[in-house]
C-alpha cells in the first residue's frame, strides 16, 4: 500500500520561503504525477503544481510565479517550495499522487500538514 | 477556469436517511468528476471517479451519476461514519478544481 507523508517547518514568517517535503513509500515513484494540495483552515481544497519524476513540472497560475516542485528519485521524495509567503498562505498542506495519462483522481494523500504563517 | 458548485452547503440528516448532494460544473466536463468525503482533520479520500465508478474499497451505499455539468452523490443509507465533508472535483483537465464541499452533520 503506497503511503505519503508530508513533513517541514509549521511556522514560517511572513516574506520567508515555505519548505515541505513528501516522502513516498510502499510503492514507485515512476509512472505517476506528484502533486500538492492546499487546503486554508475552513474552507476548501486548491491544487498547487504536480511534478513527474522525469522533472516535468506544471503550475497552478494563481502561484506559479512563487512556486517550485522539486523531485529526489533517490529517496523517493518530491518538495514545495513556496516563496514571498503571508498569512494567506497558512493552509494545511498535502502532498497525493495520480496516475499518468489518466483523468485527474487522486488516490492516494498523505495526512497533511499544518504551515502557519506568522512573525 | 471551469468552476464547481455544490448544494446544498450543508445538511442535517439521520442514520439510515438517503442523502443526495448536487454538483455543477460552469462548463461541460463529459464524465471527468470525482467524488471525496473528507472526515475532520484527514486528508480527502477518493470515493467515486468517472462520475460514477466506485473506488476500490468503498462501501455500495455511495453512488454517483451525471454528466455534462450535472452530478449528483447519493448515499442510500446513511452511517455513523458517514458524517464528513463531501467535495466534487473536476478532472478534465489543469487544473483541478474543487467544489466548496457540503457538509453532511447530524439531525
């Protein structure tokens, strides 16, 4: 059974760089999409970028400019980095995958993780 | 974008009632829709794919149909555990877009 699990800092201050990372086991990288959500306490769920393992990224517009999604093929992880962040960016974030060259169902998310933006 | 809407925002019901929750797409999706529930705290969790296909795992209860740019999610009876927040979702093309989600709470 594939599982994902995101981890990275909680707090990050406003104008400072948003770091997670998702750690991908019981299954292989390849042959699928990458991606992260986000989800702002109480409301709902916007997709941020996905990552192919061969590096092939794709953005949502509304954060392209702020955005990378890095790959480590090695340690079966892939990464978020989100720049410039405010307090419009405290969300919990997650990290799901879905197949290639298949319409867009995500099977399989991590738990999430909570990043709060605050000096 | 295409956008996504979802009725009711929320409603109350009693185990064992049948539960109907609409989605709307602002364009026509074929049958490119998934179906989540997302219980409180936890990640979303795919029930239903090709607007009516059941995923793996999910209990028979849940059922879907639609297409175009209507949807519906039908719970026929509904559980304890069927208490969440249920999100539609396109899935034609980047990028995916989610409903404002309807959450079904106790009568």
């Amino acid at each position: 059974q594939v599982q994902l699990q995101e981890s990275g800092p909680g707090l990050v201050k406003p104008s400072e760089t948003l770091s997670l990372t998702c750690s991908v086991s019981g299954g292989s990288i390849s042959n699928y999409f990458w991606n992260w959500f986000r989800q702002p306490p109480g409301k709902g769920l916007e997709w941020i970028g996905y990552i192919y393992y061969s590096g092939t990224t794709k953005y949502n517009s509304s954060l392209q400019s702020r955005v990378t999604i890095s790959v480590d093929m090695s340690n079966s992880q892939f990464s978020l980095n989100l720049n410039s962040v405010t307090a419009a960016d405290t969300a919990v974030y997650y990290c799901a995958r879905h197949v290639v060259y298949t319409p867009l169902y995500f099977d399989f998310w991590g738990r999430g993780t909570l990043v709060t933006v605050s000096s | 974008d295409i956008q996504m809407t979802q009725s009711p925002s929320s409603v109350s019901a009693s185990v064992g009632d049948r539960v109907t929750i609409t989605c709307r797409a602002s364009q026509g999706i074929s049958s490119w829709l998934a179906w989540y529930q997302q219980m409180p705290g936890k990640a979303p969790k795919l029930l239903i794919y090709a607007a009516s296909s059941l995923q793996t795992g999910v209990p028979s209860r849940f059922s879907g149909s639609g297409s175009g740019t209507d949807f519906t999610l039908t719970i026929s009876s509904l559980q304890p555990e069927d208490f969440a927040t249920y999100y539609c979702q396109r899935a034609n093309s980047f990028p995916p877009t989610f409903g404002p989600g309807t959450k079904v709470e106790i009568k």
